[in-house]
C-alpha cells in the first residue's frame, strides 16, 4: 500500500510538475513574444515563409517615376509646381482612376505664388488626389505637420509612416493613425483604396490598424512609366486610363531607399513602390494580420502543454523525437495560418519554449546532467541576450578566450595573436579622456546587468569605427564571476550618414559654407566670448552688385558657379576664427572675429573687396561682379545677433544706392535713411490705391521730317508732400516690392483710355511706347491684359508699342518669341530698350519679330566726341537696317548730336532738344502744333 501510495504520489508530482513546466513555457512563451526579445528572428522567419507565398499583382497599379529620364528632360529637381499642376491637368484628362503622390508639398512658393494657385486649381479639377503629410510625435501623441493649407482643402490627405523594425527592414504599415486632435488619418495606401473601391468593401481591412505588407515580388514588379514621358507624351497617358497612378521619386540619390523582405539581396525600394506594394495587398486581399491575443494564447498552449503531458507517457528515447515532431508542427502551423487564413503567427517563442521543454522535463530525472549543462547554459543564455555581430569571450581578469570572424576583422588581429592578451590593449577610445572600456566598469563593479555603450574607437592600424558594445556577466555555478561575453554591432556607416546629416542641415548645399542657422549660433557664441574676454568683433553684409544679370544671361549653372567662385575667394584670406557663411541668393555673412578697430576692419575689407572684383571665367568669357559692404561692429553697433545682421544690411543697401562696389559702417544716419525707405514703400502702395500716378508723354521725332513720330509714355507720382515725383525716385521700390506689375498694368489701361479720349476729340492718334518690366512680361496675362484693354477701348493694336530690356530675351527665348508673335497678332509692336547695356546677341535678335532698337542715352551723350560710342552707334544703325529694322536714338540734347545721326540714318530720335516729358494737357497742344508721320 505504502507502495502503490508513493507511486500515486508520484505520479501526481509528476503530473503536477508537468503542469507547473507547461504554465511556465506557455507564459514564458507569451513573455517572450509580448517583450518582442525574439522579434528579430520572428522576422527572419516570416520573411522565408512569406516568400513562399506569391501574390498576384494588380495591373491596374502604375507607377509614374521621377527618376534620371525625368531629370534630364525637366531639370533639376524639386520642379516648379506648375510643371506638376500641369501634370496632374493631363492626367485629369486621361481620367485615371486615382492619383497618389509620394511627395511632400509643405512650404509656399514665395518665388513663385501663382505656381501654388496653379497646383490648387489642377487638384481640385481632377478630385482623386492624395497627397501625403508628414506626422511627428510630440509629448507621445502624433501631431499632423500639415501641408499648404490651400492645397489641403482640394487633395485628399493621408499619411507615409512605415513601421521599420530594428535593422531598418519594413514589413508592416499603418492603415490609419490617430492624431492628437482626434483626427484619424488614412495610409496613401488606404486612401486610393477607399477613392477607387468604396468605404464599404474598405471595411474588411480596417478591423485591423497595423497589417503586414506580402511583396509579391522583389522591387520592379509593377509597371513603371517615367514622368517626363507622362507629361510629354500623349500615347504614354493614354496607357494610364483607368489605372491607379502613384507619383514618386526614384531617382537615386533624392528618394528613399527602404530595405523590405524582397528587396535586401537585390536591390533596395523606392518609398513610391512600397506604397504600390501596399495598396497591391489590399486590391488582391492578400492582407496579412498579427494573430490576435487569445488566438497566440490557445495555439501556444495546445503546442506547448500537449508534448509536455505526453512526455511522461513515452519511452525516455521517444521524448526527444516527440519535441522534434511538435517543433515541425509549430512550423507547419505557422506556415498554414500565414497561407490559408493569412494570419501571422510568430513561431520562435513557442519553438525556443519547446526547444527548453525537453531539458527542463528532464530535469527531474537526470540532475547530474542538468549540473554538467549549467555553465553551458549560463554561456548560451549570456551569448542570446549580447550577441550583434562581432563577438569576443574573456575570462574574469579581461584577457581574450574567443573572437568570432567579423571580431577579428574589426581588430585587424588573429585569436591566435591575443588569445589570453587585455581586450582593452586591441583597440583606442577616441575624443576620450579616459580610455575605459564599457566592460571594465561592470567586471569592477561585478554588475550582473547588461552594460551597453556606443564608442568611436581605432584599432591597431588606425582604422576608426564607431561601435556599440553590449556586454553580459558570465557566471559559475557558485556564483562567482567567469567571465564577459561582449557583442559589438558596427555603426560606422550610420554614424558617417549622421554626421553627413549633421553638415548638411548647417551648411548650404551649393557653397558647402555655414547656413543661416548655423552662422546665427555661431554668433551667439562669439556674443558671449567677446563679452567674457572685453573684445569686438565685426559683421560684414556683402552683396554681388551685377550678380542678376549674370545669372539671367547665362543661366543658373553659370550663376551657381560664380557663388562657389566667390565663396573659395572669401575662405582663400579667412582665419580659422573668422566665420563665412551664404546668406541666401548672392548675400554672404562674414564675421571677423576679435576685431580691434574699425580701421582693422577696413583693411580686410579692402583685400575683400580688391579679392571679389577681379574677373571671373564663366564658360570661356570674362564677367565682372563686385562687392557691395555693409558692417556693423559689436559692441558698438549692437549685442544682438538680429539687430547686427540688420545694421550691416542697412549699411549695404547704403552702399548699393550710393554707386555700389563700396563699403559702408553703419551709422544712426542709415537706419534713419532705412525707415524713410521703408515710409517710402508704404506710401507707394497706398498711392497705387489712391490712384496718385499720372502719365506724362515725351515725343519722338523722325529724323528726315522734324515731325512728331510718337511718344513714350512714362509714369510720375504726385506725392502729397514731395510733389512730383520722377521714376528713378520710386520704381526701384516698386521693382524690389512686386507693386512693378498691377503699376504697369495702371499705365497700360490709362494709355488705351487716352488715345479713346484723343480718337473721341478727333485729334491725330500718334503710336505710344510703354515700358514693360520683366516681371510683367513674365505675367500669362500680359497678352490677355493688354488685348482686353485695346478692345474695352475701341482702338487699334498699331497705336501701342512695348519697349522691352535685353535681359528680358534671354531669360526664356522660347517663351518671349511665343509671347511677342502673339502681341504681333494684334498690331502691337516691339522695341528693344537701352540696346547695347545687355548681354543679348545678334542670334537671339534674328530670331526675335522685333521692329524697332532704342540706342541707349550713355552712347548717345558722347557720340560727338568719342570714338568708340560713335563706332558703335554707326554699327547698331547698320545692323538694325539690314535686319529691317527701325533705330530711335534716346537722351538727343544738342544739334550737333542730330547732324551725325542723320548723317548716320538714324530714323527718329527722343529727348531734351525736342522735348521734355509732357502732361496730357501740354501733349494735346503738342500734337495740335505737330502733324504726325505716322497715323494710326
């Protein structure tokens, strides 16, 4: 009885130990996946199983790719959203099904508004747009970072988030994320879902928020079209009805470069295709989800509890191949749920659970072994929570007893070579004062907690790394310290992406100089060093004067150049204590530190000046530009870092109305001249308001008849105060402000508006010449405008001529023929201005319907006595004739000056000698007195 009693009670030891081993592996289990310890193989196993499984791709899937096609027919990227306002009118026109674009549009286009109003108007025309926004995380809630809001109202928004595991690797996204105002915000993939099949079907998927993203293929699967090709070809389009169209970069070097399952070994995914892949899953329904919690629960437990139970039921030598049938079905298991239901069920928790189970059942019954397995086991488990990539072994006084491969390479040495040698000899902490190895502390301190520490280091041939260690204290039975086992990762690559990061978000990308950011801390920090050591220091405000013609003549890639020419100029002289910085555009920031006197600072600055206007080589020609200066001194002049700035700004606008090529300190006097400039500029858009302008006409005269052949229309402004007021008073303003444009288009209504007046009076209608800026050329409505005007009026297209500037000619040559044959449609003609002060060529010229050159008055003036102004009026006269053309000469003070024009066949002449610029009511009386050549 006592027997069969112990027996008994053995058997419900047993039994209840078994079931004590099952809840422990079954929670030890549901720890382990909960802790995600083991996501990382999790993740390798997934990605094998998924591979097994192909999904069907929807052809209704295209990808619109800015890649290198694109850039070489469309520029240099970020494009001008007109080019993608275009874009998106063509597609609207093919009626694609939907539209998404992986491209962020979050800032206005101060350069160019009306390209945002363009993209607004062709996202509202088309109305299946998604556009994406960026979210960032703020006090633990997501926070939308909006785009332009105008744009938002017309486009459907969604978010881009990926969900990257810890070796960079996406497998899962979002469908929607909560904002902290509530909001919920659809992935891009959910929102062209949503547009193309309907909320209803959409359902299915959004019971579920986070899901996995099955790549059916490795990257290039879907059909790819570039964006040029879209955009410029016809037939292209056509390929793209009905489909939907996602837009993104994948050009190399501007997109992102996602790492995926299918995509490691061959080749990395653009952002654009994992959005394709993304909606790919949800259009085919091959959407894989998380096994949810009671789901893991229930499988764990039958995987887990089931063998353990049955252990005791099995001869000794069927145990093992009982855990091995278990650990195939776990798999199995996996892999059906993931196939058949598509349902993810992370296997290695349970596989590692069941992997212990055997041992730890055995426990009971082989003890001895259990002692003789457990300094192994302690190594393995010290090994599983430290391992990265390079691991090395030491004993408890440091020294080396194992290096795997990637460890030997990383120290340039062999085992062999260190075994039983100081770890801490095989590598140098570098930018430390103390070459303390992570490990040390904890062998020290006998820390029985994982250590780890991020370290540049160098090793025996001075190889640098940056690397993170992980250390783990090994024990021995008793207790004691055995060792260290230390993983090091290699973060080299990541660390110099960093820093590369870090130089780029400081320094501006054309000259590689300190941006306005970094420049601004960095004089805050001389603020304060010079306040400590009772020293000054200068700022310089340095302007290009001429730089804009440069860059209009010959192009951006000229004028990018030209920059860095200047910026190797300025950091040829600099000290290491001087900071250059590019302000932006053709502005640079020169602080000169430790500046004793302002006659200190006048000598650099003279060797500034002296260094920037020697001639530049600009595609085998000479240009000149030259430096316009503006200083300020601290303490003098301020202790702040804004008011420095804006006093050196000042002292250079003084420098640039005072002739240019100069400098300047700054004086109380300058920001009193600052404040009358800005008054000035206010009482210009009032007066624009107030209709304070008037228009007075100066008169041509031909030549051969001394009759009145035409007049120029030129502004004036009857200031309240100042009374009349000439244009060389206030159209720099209106140039500077933007008022230039509805300025001319006042002055080309009030001209329309008096030759009705004069055509009503039956006066003689004389040709009118108005001048047309560049930025009013470059308006789309100029023709429209002025067509509109001409009609409201009733009068003819031949009474009106516009003067342009030559550098207006070179800007766009193809957009200023267009423009110009159009306004040659209607009998308005055109006039160069101020011929022979541009960079225009004869080439352009003979391209060009233009009827009439104006020779500049700087000619004009000393054609009598100077030799080459009178060579090169002569040529400008033969030239325009032959090409037949009209000449004007401009600014004729003296008869001498119209003897050698009419000995030359100039046709008509302008200025002083004749007339000066007339009100409308002496003009009248000049028209009456004079019959004209020409009528309209």
């Amino acid at each position: 009885m006592k027997g069969l009693r112990r027996v008994k009670s053995s058997r419900i030891n047993q039994l209840f130990f078994d079931l004590g081993l099952a809840v422990l592996l079954v929670g030890l289990s549901i720890f382990l996946h909960q802790s995600k310890v083991l996501q990382q193989w999790d993740n390798l196993i997934y990605d094998f199983e998924s591979s097994l499984i192909k999904v069907p791709v929807d052809d209704n899937i295209v990808i619109v790719a800015i890649d290198d096609n694109s850039l070489q027919k469309l520029g240099r990227w970020p494009w001008s959203r007109a080019v993608h306002a275009r874009f998106l009118d063509q597609l609207t026109k093919t009626d694609v099904a939907a539209i998404g674009f992986d491209i962020l549009f979050m800032e206005p286009d101060l350069l160019k508004p009306n390209d945002d109003k363009q993209l607004l108007e062709a996202i509202k025309r088309n109305g299946r747009v998604v556009l994406p926004v960026l979210t960032n995380i703020e006090e633990d809630s997501i926070v939308n970072t909006k785009t332009l809001e105008h744009i938002m109202d017309a486009a459907i928004l969604s978010h881009v988030n990926m969900v990257f595991d810890d070796q960079g690797v996406i497998r899962q996204f979002d469908l929607n994320i909560m904002l902290n105002n509530g909001e919920m915000l659809p992935s891009m993939a959910i929102a062209l879902y949503r547009k193309t099949v309907g909320d209803s079907k959409a359902l299915k998927f959004e019971k579920e928020n986070r899901i996995f993203v099955a790549f059916s293929n490795p990257p290039g699967q879907f059909q790819v079209v570039s964006y040029a090709d879209v955009l410029l070809d016809a037939k292209v389009r056509q390929r793209l009805k009905g489909k939907v169209v996602l837009v993104g970069v994948t050009a190399p070097g501007l997109g992102a470069s996602l790492a995926t399952p299918g995509a490691r070994e061959s080749r990395l995914m653009s952002g654009v295709e994992f959005h394709a892949n993304a909606l790919n899953v949800l259009y085919t329904e091959a959407v894989i989800v998380p096994l949810k919690w009671p789901g893991y629960w229930l499988i764990s437990l039958l995987l887990i509890v089931i063998p353990v139970l049955t252990y005791r039921l099995c001869k000794l030598g069927m145990t093992l191949v009982l855990t091995l049938g278990f650990l195939v079905l776990t798999c199995i298991s996996s892999f059906l749920l993931l196939s058949v239901f598509q349902l993810w069920f992370a296997p290695l928790s349970t596989l590692l659970c069941l992997i212990l189970s055997y041992p730890l059942w055995s426990l009971r019954k082989l003890k001895q072994l259990n002692l003789s397995l457990f300094k192994e086991h302690e190594n393995a488990s010290a090994i599983l929570k430290a391992i990265e990539e390079s691991v090395i072994v030491t004993n408890k006084k440091g020294e080396v007893e194992y290096m795997n491969p990637a460890a030997e390479k990383m120290f340039a040495c062999t085992l062999s070579e260190v075994k039983s040698s100081p770890f801490s000899e095989l590598y140098d902490i570098i930018e430390q004062d103390e070459q303390t190895f992570v490990g040390s502390k904890a062998l020290a301190n006998n820390d029985k907690e994982t250590s780890v520490e991020v370290q540049l280091i160098k090793n025996r041939y001075d190889e640098e790394y940056a690397v993170r260690f992980s250390s783990q204290l090994v024990y021995e039975e008793s207790g004691l310290l055995d060792g260290t086992v230390f993983a090091l990762s290699d973060l080299t690559e990541i660390n110099n992406i960093s820093r590369q990061n870090a130089f780029t978000a400081a320094h501006d990308a054309l000259t590689g100089l300190p941006n306005r950011s970094l420049l601004q801390g960095l004089m805050e920090q001389a603020i304060k060093n010079a306040t400590r050591e009772s020293m000054g220091f200068a700022v310089l405000f340095i302007d290009l004067d001429g730089f804009k013609k440069i860059n209009d003549a010959m192009g951006h890639t000229s004028g990018d150049f030209l920059l860095q020419e200047v910026a190797n100029r300025l950091s040829n002289w600099a000290r290491d204590s001087d900071t250059i910085s590019r302000w932006g555009g053709d502005e640079f920031i020169i602080m000169l530190d430790k500046m004793g006197s302002s006659s200190d600072v006048s000598y650099v600055v003279e060797k500034i000046k002296y260094s920037l206007s020697q001639p530049y080589t600009l595609n085998n020609q000479q240009v000149f530009v030259t430096p316009s200066i503006g200083i300020s001194l601290f303490p003098d002049d301020g202790e702040d870092v804004n008011i420095l700035l804006e006093k050196a700004d000042a002292a250079m606008y003084n420098v640039k109305e005072s002739g240019r090529n100069n400098f300047c300190f700054y004086s109380q006097s300058l920001e009193t001249e600052a404040k009358e400039r800005l008054l000035l500029e206010t009482e210009l858009r009032q007066a624009l308001k107030n209709n304070e302008f008037e228009v007075f006409f100066q008169p041509q005269v031909s030549l051969s008849s001394s009759r009145m052949s035409g007049m120029e229309a030129l502004i004036r402004w009857k200031h309240s105060k100042k009374g009349i007021l000439s244009p060389d008073q206030f159209i720099f303003l209106a140039e500077e402000s933007g008022l230039i444009v509805p300025m001319g288009q006042w002055i080309v209504k009030e001209v329309c508006q008096q030759l009705k007046l004069w055509k009503d009076k039956e006066l003689p209608l004389i040709k009118i010449a108005i001048n047309i800026s560049a930025r009013q050329f470059a308006q789309k409505d100029l023709v429209s405008m002025i067509i509109e005007e001409i009609e409201l009026h009733n009068i003819d297209g031949n009474l009106l001529q516009l003067e342009i500037t030559e550098s207006m000619i070179i800007q766009d040559i193809n957009l200023v023929v267009e423009v110009m044959e159009e306004l040659k449609a209607v009998g308005v003609s055109i006039a160069i201005d101020d011929f022979g002060t541009g960079y225009s060529s004869f080439e352009y010229l003979k391209k060009l319907p233009i009827d009439k050159l104006k020779i500049d008055k700087s000619f004009i003036a000393n054609v009598t006595n100077n030799l080459d102004d009178a060579s090169i009026v002569q040529a400008v006269i033969a030239m325009a004739h032959n090409m037949n053309m009209e000449v004007i000469a401009e600014g004729v003070e003296t008869e001498e000056q119209v003897k050698f024009l009419l000995k030359n066949k100039c046709d008509y002449a302008q200025g002083y000698l004749f007339s000066k610029p007339l009100s409308v009511e002496k003009v009248e009386a000049f028209i009456k007195k004079f019959t004209p050549v020409e009528k309209a």
